[in-house]
C-alpha cells in the first residue's frame, strides 16, 4: 500500500480534469466546492455522472459511492423509480407557482406515513424545514428561546449555527453554554438559544428550569454527530415537554423515511408535535417540508383569507419553488415505492449492520482503534483513543486525524466517502458492495496501522509525512 506521504500526489495524477475546475472554481465560487471533502483544498473530484452504488468522477475514474448525497439517494443514483417520475413532470413544465396536484398528493402520503403529520408544508430543503419549524414554534407559543442539542444539525440558519457540529463545545459536558459557531450571528440570537446535552438527565431538569421562556426543544431522534440509538431518552424528552408546555420538533431530514417509512417517530414510537424533513423525500431533488399536528401548527394555518391572515399575524412562508410540481411528483413516486416495498429497509439495515459487524470485530482483534457506530442504515467511523460517550468525543484530535487520513486512502482506492461525516447505505448497494467496503476499509486501516497512526503519535506520524 502507498504511504501516505505520496498519497496526495498519487491521487493527483488520478485526476487532472477534475483539477483543472477546482482551480477554476477557486477563481469564482465562494467556496471551491459546496459538498464533498473539505479540510484539504486538494483532491476534490467532480462527478461525472451517477448509476446505482456508483459514481463516475470528469476522469473516467469510477467509484463505490458510500455518499449518497448525505442521505437522499435511497433508491440509488437515478433509479428509474426517480427517473420515469422526473421526466413525465418535466414534459408538463418545470415550475407555475401555482398550485397543482402533485404538492397534494405529497401532503397526503406524508400525513398518511408520519404520525404527528394533521398538516404539511414544503420548502426546498432540511435548512428552510427547520427555521420554518422554529418560527411556528414561537408563534404559537409566544415565546422566543429554542432549547437544541450540542452537536445537533439543523441547517445553516442563524439558530442552527450555535453549538452546532462543526463546535468543539464549551462549558459542562452535561450542561453546555451557547456559543456562535462562525461570524455573522447576532448575540440576541445566541441569546435565545439554550444548548443541551444528549441522553443527559441534567437536560430534562434544564427544560424544566427554562420552561416559561422556551417555545420549543428540537432534536435529531438519531443525532447526526451522535449516531445512538436513545429511544429512553427521548421518550422522557417527550414527557417532560408535554409537562412544561413546552413544544417537540423532531429534525427528521436524515432520519425520516430512512429508518423505516414512518422514520424516528414509528422507530422509537415517539410523536413530537412539528417534524422536519428533507433528503429522502425529495427522491434526490431539492426539498423540504414542516409537518405537525394542528394545534401546534395553528400560528401558521391559512384561514383561506389573505387579510384575516394579516390581520391574525399568521406565520408568512412562501417560496416560486417550494412544492413545485417535478420535486412533489418525483418524491411521491419513491415514498410510494418505499411504502410498497419495506424489504428495502430490512435489506439495507442488515448490509450496514453486517458491515458494522465485520469490521468491528477485526478493528478489535487487530488492536485497531476503530469503530463503526451508527443506527439502520447510515453509520460513522469513530476513531478516538477513548470509548465514545459524548457528542465531545468526535471532536478527539486523534479521531479527527484518523478520519481524514482513512477517508483518503478509501477515496484513493474508489470507495467514496466523505471525510467527517456519515456513511449511507441504498436500496441499489449490493452484497458485493458491503464486501467491498469492508475488505477496502480493513486494507487502508492496516495500512494505516503499519505507519503508527493508531498509536499515541499519531501528530508527529502526519506532521513527519507533511501533512
């Protein structure tokens, strides 16, 4: 195997059409990249095209797509599900911003699979779900202050942006204080945010103490940046909100119609008052979308008179192309597919567990500090000295390290995943394909361990190879 001091200038080579739009991008966008591998500025390949478990960088170069667009692709890339929906839409025309069918029939298979759904609304993705789902909490409530979990991800709104993933956390592990995490939120609105802790006692009795100022407490019900399962923890999240009046918004972008039709709420058999959702619904297309039960969603419900709204200062959310008629039709056609065939499901918990297994088991007879930790079908490489126990402990520097070099050598080798971030399986990923990443991942881990990257120099071993 490469070291990983020449891995970089390999990878190079593999890719030089991809180079060259990454050094154009860089003269133009913002960021050089939106999605896709972001603590090195380098290697970053551009998509070609998608079939299936595979991708296809500007190179020819083909890879095994453990990606799948952050969660959406259930199907795969462009299963014919998708594609047969997507193309009868468009032939009808791709946007009125005016109603039409398809946003009804979407409304009613979700209201039909979510529990907590009376009603729905759409927007075009997880970020526009969640700050709608927050302003309908305080207007119903006539509150301000939004309790959220420390590492949770809701987004890259102002609220969703304090004590989010991309923090390293501050204050009691048990009781965090809320912080910004980048430039450009205001204090007022770091000051209406209370941060918690998952799976922590203390959270509940914070809930409680705070429980005159809180309109709401929004959760992952598997958290993105702490993958367990908490079923106990959530059910007395949902007690103790009920107790206090105070509202439960599930952020179910990752988690609805992923781990299982019915998502977190029929997993856990937990039903929060609003939900949020994205990826997975859009059928790969940009979408998102509020549901909830009427009561907790009456600030925002139409009279069906523009005026009486106004006058009622009902929640104002609009958008040209929320619940347009391509995303609605293509989503409906793969919830309905997902509703028909629940063996899709079984079959995608079980490759991801079996593949969580394997390498779990050899990690831990080789001595190897690896772990693959995750829930259904989605799961994350931990690689810290210490077992995980806290959001916190993703922030390890040695995990942090290890992750980017292991996500390297996978991408060198055509396994495609993302550094610091979760690994998801599809209903297209084939035995084969487990088989695959699982004999990739033990042969850069090896590797990885034959240059003293899983022991406590790992600094000095990357520092050495200059990176």
């Amino acid at each position: 195997m490469i070291r990983y001091d020449e891995l970089f200038a390999a990878t190079s080579k593999k890719i030089p059409n991809s180079n060259a739009i990454l050094q154009r991008a860089q003269q133009t966008l913002l960021s050089s990249f939106v999605t896709g591998p972001y603590r090195f500025p380098a290697n970053v390949i551009f998509v070609d095209h998608g079939k299936g478990s595979k991708i296809w960088d500007v190179d020819g170069n083909e890879y095994l797509d453990m990606t799948m667009g952050y969660g959406p692709l259930i199907l795969g890339h462009a299963p014919d599900v998708t594609i047969e929906a997507a193309t009868r839409a468009v032939a009808n025309g791709t946007t009125y911003a005016i109603a039409s069918e398809p946003e009804v029939e979407m409304a009613e298979l979700m209201c039909d699979a979510v529990p907590c759904a009376e009603r729905v609304t759409f927007c075009n993705s997880g970020t526009e779900a969640t700050m709608q789902a927050i302003k309908i909490a305080r207007a119903t409530t006539h509150r301000n202050k939004i309790a959220s979990f420390e590492g949770g991800y809701h987004g890259v709104h102002d609220t969703a942006l304090i004590g989010s993933p991309i923090t390293s956390g501050s204050g009691p592990m048990d009781s965090p204080t809320s912080t910004a995490d980048c430039n450009g939120i205001p204090d007022n609105v770091v000051d209406n945010v209370l941060k918690l802790a998952f799976d922590s006692d203390e959270s509940l009795e914070r809930i409680r103490l705070h429980k005159d100022e809180l309109a709401a407490v929004i959760i992952e019900p598997v958290p993105s940046g702490y993958p367990v399962n908490m079923q106990d923890f959530l059910t007395k999240l949902r007690a103790v909100t009920r107790e206090c009046g105070v509202l439960l918004i599930f952020d179910e972008v990752i988690t609805g119609f992923r781990c299982g039709y019915g998502g977190g709420q029929a997993k856990f058999g937990v039903t929060p008052d609003i939900a949020t959702y994205g990826k997975v619904m859009g059928g790969g297309f940009p979408a998102g979308a509020v549901a909830g039960s009427i009561e907790a969603m009456q600030s925002y419900i139409s009279s069906g008179d523009i005026a009486q709204d106004s006058s009622d200062r009902k929640v104002f959310s609009v958008g040209t192309f929320s619940g347009n008629p391509i995303t609605m039709s293509v989503g409906a056609a793969v919830l309905r597919h997902l509703r028909d065939n629940p063996e899709i499901y079984t079959r995608m918990d079980n490759l991801t567990a079996q593949v969580k297994h394997e390498l779990n088991q050899w990690s831990e007879q080789k001595g190897i500090a690896a772990k693959m930790i995750g829930e259904n079908s989605w799961f994350m490489p931990y690689m810290g000295e210490t077992p995980f126990s806290h959001f916190r402990s993703a922030k390890d520097p040695a995990h942090t390290l290890r992750n980017v070099v292991y996500s390297n050598y996978m991408r060198h080798l055509g396994v495609y995943i993302p550094d610091l971030h979760t690994i998801f399986f599809s209903d297209a990923h084939s035995q084969a394909d487990a088989e695959c990443f699982v004999e990739t991942s033990k042969q850069v881990l090896a590797a990885m361990q034959d240059q003293g990257m899983f022991d406590s120099r790992i600094e000095q071993e990357l520092e050495e190879t200059g990176t």
